[in-house]
C-alpha cells in the first residue's frame, strides 16, 4: 500500500495518508471558497484509518451547512493551515486538502468536479471523471446570509 506524508504550513501539524484516495473531488462551492480563501478546494478523501497524526495536534471549527448537514474542519492551531475535512454525508471518510500533501501534491485522480455553478469564471476545464452543479445530497433547508450563498 502506497504512503504519502502532508502537513501544515509551519510544519506543526504533520500526517500520512495510505493507499489510495476513494475520492478525488475539487468544490466549488461558497464554504470551499471561504475556507480556502480561493476559488475552490481539492480534497482527497481516505478512510478514516487510513489517515494517521504522526505530529502536533489540530484544532477543529464546527457549523452546519445549509443543508442541515455537519462539517468539521480541522487546521494548525499555530499557523491556521485547514489540514482536514470531516463531512457528515461522508461518514467513515476523511478529506485531505490536497495542497498540504507533500510533493508531488497532486498525484491522484479527480473523480468529481461539484458545485460548478459557483465556479469563478478565471478557472478553466478541470479534468474530472464527473462534473456537477451543486451533489446529490445538496437540499437547502436553512437560509444563509448572502455571503454565503453560492452561485
């Protein structure tokens, strides 16, 4: 089983994933946005014992996305660097922001593109096996401010 080692900006927080992602995914949507500070995010998400500490510990930031579903992000409490994911339509999952793999950072499939209808218009095609506008488990039920609404 391959292994690929990641961690922060400062290098406080570091980890290491085994064996390949179960999905490859880039989002587009408003909370990838706000939580990278970009036009989007690139995650890889593995098993969840798939995916070790092996230094530091991060600390986690909580909310409810408008589809009434969890998020958990898990960052450097040092430098701020997001690090993971923890979605609750992907229970068992965890999402590696892809850039704080160490090179080469990108070396996995993309298997979906999502929330393209927020896709800034400065970001050409992405090669994905699937595209979509919003996911399948998207169904707004809690209304959110303007800013945080997508396209």
């Amino acid at each position: 089983m391959s292994e690929h080692s990641g961690g922060c900006l400062c290098g406080d927080l570091r980890y290491k994933v085994m064996g390949n992602p179960a999905i490859g995914a880039v989002c587009h949507c408003r909370y990838c946005q706000l939580r990278t500070g970009s036009a989007f995010g690139t995650l890889a998400y593995f098993k969840d014992e798939n995916v070790k500490i092996t230094a530091g510990k991060g600390k986690e930031y909580s909310f409810t996305s408008e589809s009434g579903t969890q998020w958990e992000t898990v960052f450097c409490d040092t430098c701020a660097t997001t690090v993971f994911i923890k979605l609750e339509v992907r229970a068992g999952l965890t999402g590696v922001t892809a850039g704080t793999l160490d090179p080469p950072t990108f070396w996995f499939e993309l298997d979906r593109e999502a929330f393209t209808r927020s896709k800034a218009h400065f970001v050409g095609d992405i090669l994905a096996k699937d595209t979509h506008e919003t996911i399948a488990y998207y169904d707004p039920k809690i209304e959110e401010p303007k800013r945080r609404k997508g396209g």
